[in-house]
C-alpha cells in the first residue's frame, strides 16, 4: 500500500464459476455447490491428522488416498449412473486444482499426516498488478546497483575452511569427523536463484592468501570470480538443491541435510495465459472448470510408467488443465501440474494455443471461440535455476525435513555466528511453497546475522505475519 503496489479499496468483482462437460452440458450450480462443500470437508478431516492422535484407515498413507476413499463412499448412495459420473468428474477437477495448489503430479503423492503442517496466512491472496519485480524494487532501493550481481553463477561453495600457512583452505571432509551439525542452533526460511553475502570482498580469480578471519566462506563463481565472506545466506531453491547439492558445497552438506533435500518434494506447477483481441466469454463468467470425461479404466489399465510416457502424456497433458479463469476481460488463465506441466513445456507456445483453443470450443460448445493472439506459458520445470514450482511434503516425508534444510551450517563448533544460513519457501516450516514464506525466512536469516553476538537460542520466527497481517487487515479480497 505504501508503495501504491495494492488498492486498499477492493472492489468485489461477480465471481460466477461455470462448470461444463466435454460435450458442453453445464452442470447445475446446486450440483457443483453440493460437491465443493464436501470436497471441502474432506480436505478439512486430511488437515486434522496433523495436529491429532488418531490414525488414518489402515493403508491409507496419503491426501489422495484419503479423499477418494470418502468420495467413494458419499458417492455409494448414488444410484443413477450418469448422476454418479457427473459428481466423481467434479471431484476429479478439484483433485486436479489441489495439485496445482499443492505442487504435486497426484495428491496420492503428498503425505496424509504432514498436510496440516501448511498453515494458511489470514488476509486473503493477493496478485500484484504489476509483478513482482515491483515489490523487489522498493525493498532493493536502498542497496548499491553494483552491489547486487545478476548473471554470477556460483560453482562451489568452501564453508569449512582453517587456517594454514598459505592462508585459508577448505577443511578436508574426510579428514575430520564431519557430521557438521556442531549446533543445536536453528533459523527458518526463502527461495531465488542465489544468495547473499555478509562482509564480502572480491577477487578477480584464484584464491588470495590474505589473512581472512578463521572459517570465512569462499565462493568460486562460474567466471572464476572469488567471494571471500564472513557469512553466506544461500536461498537457492530446492529444486536446484536437488541437482547440485552434491556438487555445490565443499565438504558436502551433513548428512541430515542431504537427506531432507532428497526427501522433500519440489512439483511442478504452471501457468498458461491466453490473449485475445476482445472479450468472448460472457461478461458475468468468471471461470469455466472443465469436467473431463476422465476414463477411470484408462487410469487403471496403464502401469506408471506407461502414464508418464510420451506416448500417453502426447494425447492426454491437456485434461490436467482444470479451468480456465478470466484475469481480465480479455486475458485467461489455466493451470497445470506434474508430468503433465513439464510435457507442456516441450512444446511451443503456438501448439499449446491451439490446443487451448480446441478445448474452449468443445466445452463451450462454440466453433467460434477466437484464437488468441498470444499465448504465454511458464517453464519452471526446465528453467536452470528453479527445476520446479515449490515445495511440498511427499509421503514419507516430514515437517522436520523442511526444519533440517532451515539448519544453518557451523565453520567450527566455537563460532558464533553459522557460515550459512539457509533460506527460502522450502526452509520455512508452515509457510513453505509461498512467497510470504520465502520473504520471512529471508528476513529471519538476515535478523540472525544482525542480532548481538551473544550465543543464545535462535528465535524461530514461526508464523511471524505480524508485519504481513498488519497492513492485510482491512484489505478483503477474494
């Protein structure tokens, strides 16, 4: 608000949901309430878990296992077939909406027990009219130009390092006990493509000798740069972690560490913008949920791997795409996750259009649907520095994986302050998978290193939104 990025006066615009078949049946709205209001209540009971004592039906271990147990028996008293197909295809479009939600290919991946672990922040979502580039902007006003460096990939980071002859050298992994987790100290959380540096210096190549204090963090750049600093904040996402943990850091992660970022989840999610030259869709239409005629025996029939083959995702990505929601009169927005989300970034923007279009006109059931005249999709799946959308919690994995890649790493037992600090949505243990997650756990890093050198408890900034709700309160938005 202070920056003029949200209008503190919202006016509701008419949210009418439509729901249409493959065929162009438009469901009664009573139907589609009747079936949001127990979808709903199923997500409720999956939420429950977390905080409870008791158990789950045996053998069910995930969301989605849960849920389509109780959609099957609500639906047991359903006598008429063609009713029964109709309710079961609604459920499945809001399964497929949770995944996107969620960040998963199916919610049969994403741990029953852990779900209640995410904790929803009051005030409503907001979307930013002008990106969020604009909220960078304000927050990185005061920061020299040249102290920010885009286009510096780093190649390894040396956290361990002692004092020699010669200068500093990274601690031999294998010369020491190294299971470095020397502290019982931990920070939570945020995610991008880098990291910061606490008291740097720059040299232009190989390392320096000079007399840097004991357990200074080196960084090695992909230009041969080197970054000398006494603290590093690494908010490199979780997907990237996947690929280069191994690599990356000098000696490897504790063991603990890399056991969480291997157990952890990182979906894919993506969004596909169409635009056109002017409005087609009624104007009081502010959504079309698409109900697929999804063939359950087609589902049974195919073994995982032939689900996730070209061959089946060539003919089927599309009917991931659970709705198509207006972002203004003439910009619409669908989604889609998992296989399906990274087979859609192998194509072009043209054929994703096209097919786009295709689907408008049969469930609209309007040969004269326009093509858009520009068709927009995200990648964060093949995008070098993301590999993915955001965290999420998958069967057999815990909140206390999201708490140990939080974990900041020790140069020696002795030292006060960690070598790095972690941060980032998947470090943040309630608020994971969100940018308000990813920008309090930035913030609690930077407040750690801040903080009086006294060795006390980190204070873990849990749910801290007390900034965030302040000014949310007020602000009602749908």
């Amino acid at each position: 608000m202070q920056h003029g990025l949200v209008s503190v006066v919202n006016v509701p615009k008419p949210h009418k949901v439509v729901a249409t078949t493959e065929d162009g049946h438009q469901v009664p709205f009573s139907i589609l309430q009747e079936i949001y209001e127990a979808y709903v209540c199923f997500l409720r009971r999956c939420d429950e878990y977390f905080l409870c004592q008791y158990s789950p039906p045996p053998d069910i271990h995930s969301v989605g296992e849960h849920i389509n147990y109780e959609i099957e028996i609500y639906l047991s008293s359903v006598q008429d077939p063609k009713e029964k197909r109709l309710k079961q295809s609604i459920f499945n479009c809001l399964l497929k909406r949770e995944t996107c939600i969620t960040g998963c290919n199916n919610m049969n991946e994403v741990d029953l027990l852990e779900l209640g672990s995410y904790t929803e922040l009051q005030g409503g979502n907001i979307v930013l009219p002008s990106g969020y580039s604009s909220i960078l902007r304000p927050l990185s006003g005061q920061i020299p130009q040249k102290s920010i460096l885009t286009k510096c990939p780093v190649k390894k980071i040396h956290w361990k390092r002692k004092k020699t002859f010669t200068g500093l050298e990274t601690v031999d992994e294998h010369s020491e006990n190294e299971d470095s987790d020397d502290s019982e100290k931990t920070v939570t959380e945020v995610p991008t493509a880098g990291g910061a540096l606490r008291g740097a210096s720059v040299e232009s190549n190989s390392s320096s000798n000079c007399d840097y204090p004991s357990g200074n963090v080196r960084v090695d750049c992909e230009d041969g740069r080197v970054f000398h600093a006494a603290h590093v904040i690494c908010t490199i996402p979780l997907g990237v972690l996947k690929h280069t943990h191994k690599t990356l850091f000098d000696p490897e992660l504790p063991q603990f560490k890399q056991e969480s970022i291997e157990n952890l989840m990182f979906g894919t999610v993506d969004k596909i913008y169409l635009e056109y030259e002017r409005p087609f869709l009624s104007a009081d239409i502010s959504e079309v949920m698409l109900l697929w005629n999804d063939d359950k025996r087609d589902m049974h029939t195919c073994t995982e791997e032939e689900l996730a083959s070209e061959a089946y995702l060539s003919k089927n990505w599309y009917k991931k795409i659970y709705s198509f929601a207006k972002v203004t009169d003439t910009l619409l927005l669908g989604w889609v996750s998992g296989r399906e989300a990274e087979y859609m970034e192998t194509l072009s923007h043209e054929a994703v259009a096209e097919k786009c279009t295709e689907i408008l006109r049969s469930f609209l059931q309007d040969p004269y649907v326009p093509k858009p005249k520009r068709c927009v999709c995200t990648s964060w799946k093949s995008q070098e520095f993301t590999g993915g959308a955001y965290t999420s919690i998958p069967v057999g994995a815990t909140q206390e994986d999201i708490e140990n890649l939080a974990q900041p790493l020790y140069a020696t037992p002795q030292a006060m302050k960690p070598a790095i600090l972690f941060a980032g949505e998947h470090t943040h243990s309630s608020f994971y998978s969100t940018v308000h997650g990813a920008y309090l756990s930035g913030r609690t890093a930077a407040q750690y290193l801040l903080a009086n050198d006294e060795p006390d408890e980190m204070i873990i900034m849990e749910s801290d939104g007390s900034d965030l709700s302040a000014w949310i309160q007020g602000i009602a938005l749908d």
